[in-house]
C-alpha cells in the first residue's frame, strides 16, 4: 500500500476539508461550510473540464493517509488558482516603494516606504491554500514538500492552462488572536470592518476595497509603529514556506496584500526549477525492492474518472528506455509497465 497520496478533491471531502480548514482559516480555505462545498464544486468543474474558461479554473488537492487508523485520512490539502485578477474579481495589491527625500537647507535626507494600491484584470497564476494537519508536520517523509512541490507538476502537465507567471502570498506576522496591524491601522480606518469581517468578505466581492480605499499614495511612516514593521514580513509560521520558494526560483515581488501586508512572491512559470524538472516518460520496469533506485521522484497521471488526478512518491531511476519505478507505488496509482506518466525528479 502507498501510505500517503495527493489526488483531487471531491465533493465527498466537504466534511474532511473543513475540518482541516480550521487550522489556516484563509481567504482562500476559508473555516466556512459554504466556501468549502463552493470551493470544492469549483474544483469538480475544473478537473473535469467542465468550466471551459481555464483562466477561472481553481484546482485542489488532498493529501490522504491511506494507513490512518480507522481507515484514510485527509491530512492536508493545497490548490492552484489558474488566474488570480479578472474583470469581474481584479487581483488587488499594496506596491511597496521606497522613496527618498533631501533638504540642502537642512541636510536632512529621509527614507520613506510608501503603499500605492494597485490593480490586475489579467494577473498571474496564484498557489495556496496550503495547510497540513499539525500531527503529520514532523513525520520523516517531509509530506509537506509533497503537498507543495505536487501544484509544479500539476502546473507543467497543463502548462497552457496557466499563466506566464505565478504568485504566491505569504503570511505575515499576526497576533495570537488573528489581528493584523496593518488593517487596524488602515484598512479598518477606511472601511469599518474588522480584519476578520474583511477577510471572509473579499472571497465573494472585493468592490468594496475598490470603492472605500483611498487612491495615490500612502506614506508608511504616518502609521503606528506595529504597522509599519509587519509590512512585507513574513511569519515565523512561513519561514520554511519562503525559503523553499527561493530555492525553487520565486523572489519577493516589493507588492504585499492589502488586508495584512503580508509578502507577495513571484516568478516567471518557465523559470521555476521544479516546473523545468517536471517531464513526461515512459515506465520501462517495476521493481519490488527499490534498494538499487537512489532518487526519489514525484509521480502524477490523470484519470478519466474520480478522482481524476493521483500523485505519489516513489524511489525513481531513469534512462532512455524509461523510468523504473517501485511496483506497490505502481499498483497502487493503477500503473503498468509501457504507461506514460508525469515525473518530477527529486534532488
């Protein structure tokens, strides 16, 4: 038995997935019944093709313990927005800009950090919505690469479904109880809501953002202290996060998230090492013990029926004639020897 397994989520997995949801409580896995089943319709239709647009294609993965007792477990999920900004949900954002001023008369010269915000009606392909349940964050197999390193591949198997670009948005330093400093000191100012209130708002409509916050630019050092300092920082909690994101060739876009100035991450699709990895193959041999295999690889199909998507690890070797792979891997995700399947190689 494969013991743990990405596929795409089903309608069926609203009770799972929200359970798991209440651990982030994001904008984009929100701890809400309604969200999630949305959220889940959404990505039934994108897998299946059904939503024929593919720039409003929203895809999401669960990670599954299929040795959990009791039975398999969703553990941990993550998702691909094929298209964050478009004419009816603009991508919205906080431009960080440095800007420097001097006084001959003074000799006084001063740094400022100034916000502008900003609008997409074409923006880039976004990553998120990645959480895992906190008893597996620790276990040996590393899953949460798994969970992460599994939308790259997703991503080159249907590379004309995505944009030039992707983006990924970070957290930033929040208090324990989920408040943003930022937004207490600017968006609440200009809007009335609480962080919490604006945050659950923005997933269905953001006109409000466009209608109550202020154009032009807004100088950084006229807010508190506390709200400066958390402005493109990220979290302890997303460390680990960001540094694999500039390995695998994302770099801070100077652009943060208008709730929380929380970062925002970029990078050229092509240029992104895991997405030039990512190739197709053929399996020329299974093996029942992997000893002589040294790498490892990230192993995806899709599927003409549910789950339509699976994904595994698997001690990995290829040459010309193909890829071996370990057999039980390949029972497990329905392949034989001669099947075509996407291979991300692990370092």
């Amino acid at each position: 038995m494969l013991k743990y397994e990405i596929r795409g989520a089903l309608p069926s997995d609203e009770d799972a997935l929200l359970q798991v949801a209440r651990f982030l409580n994001s904008v984009n896995l929100p701890d809400d019944r309604d969200s999630i089943r949305g959220l889940l319709e959404q990505a039934h239709k994108s897998f299946t093709a059904q939503i024929k647009d593919t720039k409003r294609r929203e895809y999401v993965f669960v990670l599954i313990d299929n040795d959990a007792e009791g039975g398999p477990r969703l553990i941990g999920t993550s998702m691909i927005i094929a298209q964050l900004g478009r004419r009816d949900a603009p991508y919205i954002y906080l431009d960080v800009i440095d800007e420097e001023r001097y006084s001959a008369t003074l000799d006084r010269h001063f740094k400022h950090t100034t916000l502008s915000i900003g609008y997409s009606f074409n923006g880039p392909t976004e990553i998120g919505g990645l959480i895992l349940h906190p008893d597996y964050r620790k276990v040996p197999e590393r899953i949460g690469l798994f969970l992460s390193y599994v939308r790259f591949l997703f991503i080159k198997m249907h590379r004309d479904a995505f944009r030039d670009e992707v983006l990924a948005e970070l957290l930033p330093p929040l208090e324990a109880d989920g408040t943003s400093h930022l937004w207490d000191a600017l968006g609440r100012q200009f809007t009335g809501l609480t962080y919490a209130e604006a945050d659950l708002l923005s997933k269905k409509n953001k006109e409000f953002i466009r209608g109550l916050f202020p154009e032009g630019t807004i100088y950084a050092s006229l807010l508190p202290k506390q709200a400066q300092e958390v402005i493109g920082k990220v979290g302890v909690q997303t460390r680990g996060v960001e540094k694999m994101l500039r390995r695998i060739g994302f770099r801070y876009a100077e652009r943060v998230d208008p709730f929380d100035g929380g970062p925002h991450f970029t990078a050229p699709t092509d240029e992104i090492t895991l997405v030039q990895r990512t190739h197709q193959t053929r399996v020329s041999a299974l093996v029942s013990t992997p000893d002589h295999l040294k790498h490892r690889a990230l192993i995806g199909l899709d599927l003409s029926e549910p789950p339509y998507f699976r994904a595994g690890w698997t001690f990995w070797s290829e040459n010309d004639e193909g890829g071996t792979m370990e057999a039980a891997v390949a029972e497990h995700l329905g392949i034989g020897v001669g099947s075509n399947v996407w291979v991300l190689p692990l370092e």
